[in-house]
C-alpha cells in the first residue's frame, strides 16, 4: 500500500505516489478542472516498462472509471501524464521514478484499449503512454552526414532540437572507433542503432552497443560496460538477492526484517536455462563464417569466428578481467559432438554471412566500422555471437518487492539455493554452482497497485559461475557403426 510516512519505511512494498494527473491538450482537465485532474484513485493499477532492448519506456494505466473520465476529459491520445513515483525514505535523484511537470519529465498518452462497461456508470479500460521521446521519434526525421567519434555522433542525435530533442541525461560509454556516417532519412532511434551496431569500445575488445531508455534516462553501452568498469574492474551488484521457498525460515537473519525482505526473491523461473543449441548454431553463437565483399578491390575475404577460441578475449557476467583471475567457462564445453570430433564452435558453416565492405567511401581508406576494412569480417562475426550469447543465453524472471533504484543495465547477485533437500549439493555448495552469481538487468516492469508496489525483472547472464562438471573427452564415444553410408536403390525392389 501507498506508505503512510512519506519518509520512512514500514514494509517492503511500500510506495510514495501523491497523485497521478492527466492533462489534456489545451492543459486542463477539461470539465474536471484547471490544470488537469488527478486520477489516482480511479487507478487500479500502474505499469511501467523498460529495457536494453527497448528504446522508450512504455506503461499503462488500468482504469476503474465511474465520473465518466474518457468523455469528460476527454481521453483522445495527445494528453499528458504527471506522478511521482519512490521508495519511502528516497531522496537521490536516482531513487525517484520522477514524472513531474516541475522536475521531470511527464509520459504523453497514445492509446487507450480493452475499454468494457462492467456495470451501470462504471467503465474499465487501459491507457497506454509513453516518454516524449517515443513520441518525438515517430514525427522527425535524421537526414545527415556526421563525422568523429560515434558515442559524439549520438550525442548529437540526441539533443537535436529539430529531432529528438531530448531533455534527459544520456549516460554513454565513449566508443574507441571514428568515422563519416550518412544517415539516410530514419527516425532518431533507428539513426543511434545504425551506430550502436558499429560501434567499439574504447575499453574493450568486444563490438556493437545498447542503445535504450530508463526512468532515469538514456543509455548507450556495451555488454561489456554492463558487466564491469573500462572492461577491466568488478562492477558491484546493485542489489544481492536470494530465495527462500515458503516452507524454509532462515534462522540466521541478523539484518532489518525491511531490507531483508527488500533482497528476497518472491517467485523465480527460467525462461531459458542455457543456450538454446540448435537455435545458437543456426545464428552464428558459436560459428559463423563472413564472407566480405570488398566493392573497392572487388576481392573477397572469409573469416571464421569460433565461440570456444574468443570467448574470454571479452568479457561477461560472471567474469572480471582483475589481475590474477582467470577466465570465466562458456556456457557449453568444447567437448566433440559428432564422429568427426569437431565441438560446435568448430563448424564454421553453421551460418554464412555475406556482406558488402569497401574503402575510401568517405576518402578515408576505413571499412564499415571505422577501422581496416579487413576487419570488418572479424568484427562482424564477434557483433552477432556476442549479440546471441546474450539474446538466448540463461535468462531468468524473478518479482521482488518494489525498489525504485533498480533499472535495465545494472549487475544484480542472485544466490539460488540447490534443489538437494538438505540445501547442499553433492560437493556440500550452498549456492547453485552454476545458475548462481552475476546476472545483468534486462527488462524491468514497476507494478504499482492500490495494495503494495511489486517489480518483475528479467536478468539475463552469457557464461556460468563454475564449470559443469565432469571431464572433456578426446574422442566422440558414440555407437553408431564405423562404416560408411549405405546406399539402397527403389529400383532394385520388384513392384
């Protein structure tokens, strides 16, 4: 429930929100009064989405109507959205989801849906807004040549006033490479995605970055910044999580019964648990042969990209690159897998890419990612696994009690208890050897009802905190029969 100290917490769960004001598009709130009308308790329950793979944050409104809102107003899609949403106690800006006219930056609605009468004067339907951004992005257009480095290049596009124009911060990871781009007539976010594809890191050995949105602004980063500092120190969880089935009490508990009950995890489940291997293979994860056309030279070049040799050349989320440490274990072990003894990482055909390069487009003898052309091949090839590794690695969703603070991009710790009964697998762990550890924020929803304040988050890791166990083998120890294929004729059978 909303907290009755606006200051202080009493239960995780708690939330302060005083008020939800819809505006319409003169600035009033039509028949219901100046300035706009607060709604909040016509609100039976308030979504907010974001996520790396999202450039805007979204949310909805489910509304229990009974003063006729939709008319009055009326709701027609150009209205805007004022709350301010936090955590009892919060006052960092970074602890307040902050939608203010006066300090933030207000939602705009574009859609009301599932509208339904459920019984005389009362009406029930769902308002959908989104950032000013979004909105922004589908009325302007991109059409221009930049020249420099590409995290300057989508500062640029960000804060152009006859673009975008955006008011917020933009939290970005400057990138290694420069180059002339032409943007050919896009909208603003498919503008900065064209970039973030060709985008390297300055700290760094991977390729291509995120682009997306949060409550708390812009971002423009690789996997790598995600998972730790200039690709070479330990990023802190921003929270330490665990679970405790209903039917165990932990006896050991020395912390506030709030914070405690702030890092326990209600409910968990994989949505995938590793890999999926036919699905990797068939997408590049861990082969993939690029084949680059050079226009310029009119040659070819092929590069092979092999999961198992380059894995630890970048870095990820169980893994920093700290002196002293080693490298962290794939997800799936080299191990051979057919009779010929090649693992998965070595048949390079799994998918073929062909893609046009060239120099001198730009009278600079660069390729398409601002270095040798030579190299675009290679950085293709460790763009898309890196890319993949992420997209269908071990991916889990988990509800935990409503913390403001906590938003796409950041590290989490995640101790999973093993299945054992007795809490301990065989080897006495505590902690789930491999699904336990490091995982990274990818999408975030903030639920928000007129009981308590929930978020379901799915963290997503490309590696494993230990290696599975057991031994790799020299030699595929099937039983098929040695000899080769048999060939046998329809023909030789008599009708």
């Amino acid at each position: 429930m909303g907290s009755q100290h606006p200051d202080h917490i009493d239960f995780a769960g708690d939330y302060n929100l005083n008020g939800v004001i819809l505006q319409n598009h003169a600035g009033t709130g039509g028949n219901l009064g100046e300035g706009g009308v607060n709604i909040q308790s016509l609100v039976q329950e308030l979504n907010i989405y974001e996520g790396i793979n999202q450039t805007a944050v979204y949310g909805t409104l489910v509304i229990v109507d009974s003063i006729n809102l939709i008319g009055n107003l009326p709701i027609q899609g150009t209205e805007r959205l004022f709350f301010k949403l936090s955590t009892p106690g919060a006052s960092d800006a970074e602890h307040i989801i902050d939608a203010s006219e006066q300090t933030g930056h207000p939602f705009y609605v574009y859609k009301v849906s599932n509208k339904q009468q459920t019984s005389r004067g009362t009406l029930v339907y769902t308002i959908h807004f989104a950032s000013r951004e979004f909105m922004r992005n589908l009325r302007t257009k991109v059409s221009k040549a930049y020249e420099g480095k590409l995290s300057d290049m989508v500062q640029q596009i960000i804060s152009d006033k006859e673009g975008l124009d955006s008011r917020k911060t933009l939290y970005y990871e400057e990138t290694g490479n420069a180059d002339k781009i032409v943007i050919p007539n896009l909208n603003p976010f498919k503008a900065v995605n064209l970039i973030a594809n060709r985008s390297l890191p300055k700290f760094g050995d991977g390729v291509g970055y995120y682009f997306y949105e949060t409550t708390k602004g812009f971002y423009f980063q690789s996997w790598e910044n995600m998972c730790a500092k200039f690709a070479r120190s330990e990023r802190e969880p921003i929270q330490k999580f665990f679970y405790m089935p209903r039917n165990i009490t932990d006896d050991k508990i020395e912390e506030d019964k709030v914070i405690h009950d702030l890092k326990s995890v209600e409910s968990y489940k994989f949505i995938n648990t590793f890999h999926d291997t036919a699905a990797a293979q068939a997408l590049g994860t861990y082969g993939h042969r690029v084949i680059t056309h050079n226009l310029f030279s009119k040659d070819f070049r092929i590069n092979d990209y092999n999961y198992h040799e380059q894995f630890n050349n970048t870095i990820h989320a169980d893994f920093t690159n700290d002196i002293g440490k080693d490298g962290v274990e794939p997800t799936i072990r080299g191990n051979p897998v057919d009779f010929d003894n090649f693992n998965v990482s070595d048949y390079a055909e799994s998918m073929v890419s062909l893609i046009p390069t060239t120099q001198f487009l730009h009278n600079d003898d660069k390729g398409g990612f601002g270095t040798s052309a030579l190299d675009d091949g290679k950085f293709e090839g460790i763009r898309n696994a890196q890319r993949m590794q992420v997209d269908i690695g071990t991916t889990i969703q988990m509800t935990i009690k409503g913390q403001t603070y906590i938003q796409p991009g950041q590290v989490i710790d995640f101790a999973i208890r093993p299945v054992e009964p007795e809490g301990e697998t065989l080897d006495k762990k505590a902690y789930d050897p491999q699904y336990s550890g490091r995982y990274i924020v990818s999408k975030v929803r903030h639920r928000v009802t007129k009981q308590e304040y929930k978020m379901v988050l799915e963290v997503k890791k490309d590696s494993v905190r230990e290696p599975h166990t057991g031994e790799s083998i020299k030699t595929f120890t099937g039983t098929a029969n040695d000899e080769n294929t048999k060939f046998s004729s329809l023909n030789d059978y008599n009708s």
